[in-house]
C-alpha cells in the first residue's frame, strides 16, 4: 500500500502523485488521515493518504473475482484477455466444474457479478464476458447446431418446437442462428428466469379448435343416462385443465457439469 504524508491532504496527494509519475484523473486517492496542527507544534501530525494507479475495468473485475474464489475456496486465476470493445477474462482452474456449474448457471452468476463491479461508476454499460476452459464457445456451437436440427423437426411436422428455459444470452444465439431462415421465424415466450424460445414453422398445421362427441352415444358432453343435462359434468367438461407446454425432449444435451435484443 503506497502511502504518503504531507503537511496538508493536497500535498500528500502531490506527493504521490509526483512519486508514481501520473496524472490526478488516472489516480485513486484515499484520505487516511487528516493533519493535525497540535499546540505549539507539540503532537502536531501530518496529512496520510493512499495513491494508487486507478485500475481499469478489467482489471477492477479480476481483483473482485480473485477475492470470490478465495471465499469459494476454489484454485483459480484470471487472465484479461481483452479490454476494448467489451471485457473479456479467461479463468484458470484446475476445478472447472465448480466455476461453470449445471450449464453454466455458475459461470453466468460470476460474470453478472463481474459485469457489476467492472461497471461502477460508468455512465454507459459496458459488456464483460467471464469465460472458463472456452465453455461460453463450446456452449454456443452446440446452440447452433441444436437450431438447426429443431427447425428441420419443426418444418417436417409443422408443429411448433419448444425448448427449455435459456438466459438472454443464449436465446440470442438461438434467435441469431435462425434469423435468415426462410422456412421457420423465432420467438420468445414465459417469464424470466424461465423465458424460453419457440420455433415455429411456417408451415404451422391449423390447431383443431372444435371436438364434437355424440353426447348420447359415448357418455360426453354432460348428458346422463337419462338424457338429462349433468350440470355438474357440464361444469366440468367446459373448463378442461390446460396442458403444460412440452418441451423438445433435446434439453438434457444441451450442457454438462463441465435478456434480450430478441
């Protein structure tokens, strides 16, 4: 910890800022403690205050992270790979699974936290992309692949496809792999966190909205033996529970243990 004194707090930022060869602006300061006069010069004490060279972004969200792994008690480093455009940092592990997690809900936790510390104080949002062993790369050639195969499904049944709950992020990649197709259009349904994406081909097969039952002949339609109208099976019949919308069955290939501009 750099330390300096001064007789007033303004020259002890001077003197650190002179000691380290920068700027004001590209410091950060912190007032430790402040002078005091004393009487006659007896217990006089100088100004103390703390100058370091103000991190970066990137570098702001590595020192988060590093103290996160120690809390976790997992052996890890990161490595700033990029710093322009968007914030891209690469973690070392000897323990992947504990920092990517059920299909990545670890890792996408610890890159929102990174993207909230790598923020502060900014006034436009800057993007930070925490990966881990290339899973963010991995993951989203697997999405892509998987599109493919779901539209193909899609457009030979002409049923809609349903895939399980994704974050923004991959819906993204979803929504993009699919956005020049001329054979299905894309979109999302649910609420956050289980906003999920359909397919929906455009040959879509019309929904059979009407069921007609001989009532007397099968039993249905709130009529009883004798004819007479079963207002309570009537009541009943008129309400029919609606069914939960059914996934693609492709959900548990998505990922392993290794929102949204739609």
């Amino acid at each position: 910890m750099a330390e300096f004194l001064g007789k007033t707090v303004e020259e002890a930022i001077a003197n650190g800022l002179k000691s380290l060869g920068i700027e004001r602006e590209k410091a950060e300061v912190e007032v430790l403690e402040e002078p005091v006069k004393g009487f006659l010069g007896i217990g006089a004490k100088p100004a103390k205050v703390k100058v370091e060279v103000k991190k970066t972004d990137g570098e702001r969200a590595i020192s988060f992270l590093n103290g996160l792994f120690d809390l976790m008690d997992v052996n890890a480093k990161c490595n700033l790979s990029q710093e322009e455009e968007k914030v891209i940092i690469d973690v070392i592990t000897d323990n992947s699974s504990a920092i990517i997690g059920y299909r990545g809900e670890v890792l996408d936790a610890i890159q929102n936290l990174a993207g909230a510390v790598a923020n502060i104080g900014r006034d436009d949002y800057r993007c930070v992309v925490v990966d881990c062993e290339g899973y963010r790369e991995k993951r989203e050639e697997t999405l892509k692949s998987l599109a493919q195969k779901l539209a193909a499904k899609a457009v030979r049944t002409g049923r809609k496809v349903t895939l399980e709950p994704m974050n923004p992020y991959e819906r993204r990649i979803l929504h993009s792999a699919l956005s020049d197709s001329t054979e299905v259009k894309t979109a999302s349904e649910g609420k956050e966190p289980n906003r999920y994406v359909v397919i929906i081909p455009n040959n879509l097969k019309p929904f059979d909205k009407e069921r007609k039952f001989d009532d007397r002949r099968n039993g249905k339609g709130g009529y009883n033996k004798g004819g007479r109208r079963d207002d309570r099976r009537q009541n009943r019949d008129s309400a029919p529970r609606q069914p939960r919308p059914k996934t693609s069955g492709w959900g548990t290939f998505l990922g392993n243990s290794l929102k949204d501009g739609e």
